[in-house]
C-alpha cells in the first residue's frame, strides 16, 4: 500500500474520530443557565441522557418532552414567569407525552405556574426523586393517562382555593388508563388532596402499586384513596368517585381507635386479622394511665373480637384507666430512754480499759501458778 492510500485512510478516521468527539464533548460543556440553553439542551440531548442546571432559570412557555431524558436541578429552582404563553392549551411547566416520553426529575424545585407542574400525559412516565413543587394553581403533578412514579416528593401548597396535589386524570383525546407507584417518601404541607381523583373527564379506571421500598403508601380503603405513613397511620384521604374503579395492590380496611375522646387511625389489610399488641402500639398513653380492654362499644359492655378478620371499616374503643399509687405507711419513731441521767460521759469508747483489766488478770492468774509450782518442788 503505498503513502498517499495510507495517509488517505488515517485522514479519513480521523475526521470520523473527531465528528464522534465534538458533538459529545459540547453537550457537555453546555451550560444550562436559563431557558433558551434548558430547550437548547433538551433539543440536542440524545435518549438516556442527563442535563444538569447551573442557575435558577425562569421559564414563559411549557416544555413538552417526547424523549428519554433526566433533567438533574443539581438543587437549583425552575420558575414559572407571568408572562406565560400557553401551547395548545397546555399550560403545564414539565410534560412527558405519549410512550416515548419518560422524564426523570431530581435534585429540583419548580415553583408557580398557570396550571401543573408537572403532567405525564398519555402513556408517558414521570420519576419524582428529590423534587419540591409548589405555587401552581392547578395542582402539583398530574397523572393524565400516564405513569407517576414517586420515589421522593414534597408537595407545597398548589390549587386554588383547594390543594391539589397530585391528580390522577385522563383526559378526552388520552387513550391509556394512569398509573401511580409509590417507591419511597410523599410529603405535604396539607393533608387536603394529597391523592386526588379527577371527577369530571374521561377517567374511569387507574392502578396504585406500592413497592416494599416505600415509606408513604396510597391505598384503596373503601370508596377512598388514603396516604399512610409508615406505620400505617393515616395522613390523608380523598372520596373516589363512583364511575371510577380503582386497581389497587392490596385493599384496605380503616381501623379507627378510640382512646380517651382521641381518635386514631389506621389502615389494616382487608380481610386480615389485627392484634391487641397492634392497637396497642399505637395508643400514647398519658402518664399513670393503663389500657384494661378493647371493646366494640363506647360503653365498654363488649370486648372486641381479635380472631375475627376485618372486612369493613372498623371502630374499637380502648377502656384506658388510671393507676391507683399507693404512699407506704411510716412507723413511728420510738426513742430509747436514756439510763444515765448523770453528765454525759464525752470520752471515745476506744475499748482501752477493757484491755487492761483482762491484761491484769492474766497476770495474777500466771504468779498464782508460779508460786504453786515452786511449793510443789
């Protein structure tokens, strides 16, 4: 092969070489400062890949994503501006659209908005890791004919005139059914709507899946949806309305206790059994006060059955008393009266004088035999 073919070939792969190289290399040292470089970047970004924010950015327009893609805040804030243009309606901050849309937010907060902060909408995902939403006047995130996966959340307040927080929805032109799974910590400034239903759409059917990583978990208990902390206790529930069915892992029964006029509840597995330990653990008893029974009635004339398996909402009534503390009784000093009516004697008994005289006596006792001995020679 002569040089002229050989050089041909290395100045070939190199330029191929160097057309890899570039296009990754200015994605990276793009920064994302402010809204024109965020849709610059969400633009050029291929499938899987990350965008990570480098200043608080204001943005006027919705940004809809129809890729695979994780916008990192690296802690930054994402605001909505008042001068907001709607596109097609759409009035949202971030949404995730059709199958191909998969969004994952982190490490983010977004802030004030027309409508959503968030939507996945028609068979599209959202992942919530590490994210803060506040200040929409719709609501939090919006589960509209897709899948919202919450693995850390915390919810401001968002609605007007009534939280929202998140919004399980189908629109009319949404053809998949949404989907809601929880996989770690939900946390709201309100216990208004932190689940909710949309009641006047398309929605007829949606499905809740709680992973065993989650510490927050939404329940079906009834014709309602409830968010329960990790011991169960409940925080928050919201009505589901009757043309709505929803698919959930596991039902649920509410199990309500009440102790001293506190009332306190808590979801149980439908058709389980609870113990009296269970109860138990969750009664904070006040100081000197004991628990005597569980009773199905706020007179304490039948006890509760712990054998029986719950299959409807269930009130227990807690007999809790005070317990009797007794004072030992204390005897009476008794004095010793005195023998000696003489002076004091203030001198130590040190035990001295009865050395001596036993001393003395030994003495005698060993002349006496002495002089025996010598009549006796």
């Amino acid at each position: 092969m002569n040089k002229t073919i050989k050089r041909l070939i290395l100045f070939v792969t190199a330029i191929f070489a160097i057309g890899l190289i570039i296009p990754n290399f200015s994605k990276a040292v793009t920064p994302v400062t402010d809204e024109s470089s965020l849709l610059s970047a969400i633009s050029s970004v291929s499938d899987g890949e990350t965008i990570t924010l480098q200043n608080n950015i204001t943005v006027k327009a919705p940004i809809v994503i129809q890729k695979e893609l994780t916008i990192d805040g690296n802690g930054y804030t994402v605001t909505g501006s008042s001068d907001w243009t709607s596109t097609s309606g759409n009035q949202t901050m971030f949404t995730a659209q059709l199958s191909a849309g998969k969004l994952t937010l982190k490490n983010i907060n977004l802030q004030n908005g027309p409508k959503y902060g968030v939507q996945s909408y028609d068979g599209a995902t959202v992942i919530l890791n590490n994210v803060s939403i506040t200040g929409f006047k719709y609501g939090g995130v919006l589960a509209n004919g897709g899948n919202v996966e919450v693995i850390d959340l915390h919810l401001g307040y968002n609605g007007t005139g009534a939280n929202n927080g998140i919004e399980i929805a189908k629109g009319a032109s949404a053809t998949n059914n949404p989907t809601l799974t929880m996989n770690g910590v939900l946390t709201s400034d309100t216990t208004e709507n932190v689940v909710r239903v949309a009641e006047n759409d398309s929605l007829t059917e949606f499905k809740i899946t709680n992973t065993e990583n989650t510490t927050n978990k939404v329940s079906l208990t009834g014709e309602k949806i409830v968010l329960t902390d990790k011991n169960n206790n409940i925080i928050a529930e919201t009505a589901v309305p009757d043309k709505v069915t929803v698919n959930a892992d596991q039902k649920k029964v509410i199990v309500t206790l009440m102790a001293n006029e506190k009332e306190i509840r808590f979801t149980a597995n439908e058709g389980t059994k609870i113990t009296a330990d269970l109860a138990k653990s969750h009664i904070v008893l006040e100081e000197n006060t004991k628990i005597d029974g569980f009773y199905t009635d706020a007179g304490y004339t039948t006890e509760f059955n712990f054998d029986n398996p719950l299959n409807t909402d269930t009130t227990i009534y807690a007999k809790i008393s005070k317990i009797e503390t007794t004072t030992p009784e204390t005897k009476p000093e008794t004095t010793v009266p005195e023998t000696n009516q003489g002076q004091k004697d203030e001198t130590p008994k040190t035990g001295m004088k009865n050395y001596i005289g036993i001393a003395v006596l030994a003495l005698v006792l060993s002349t006496g035999t002495i002089i025996l001995m010598k009549k006796k020679k």
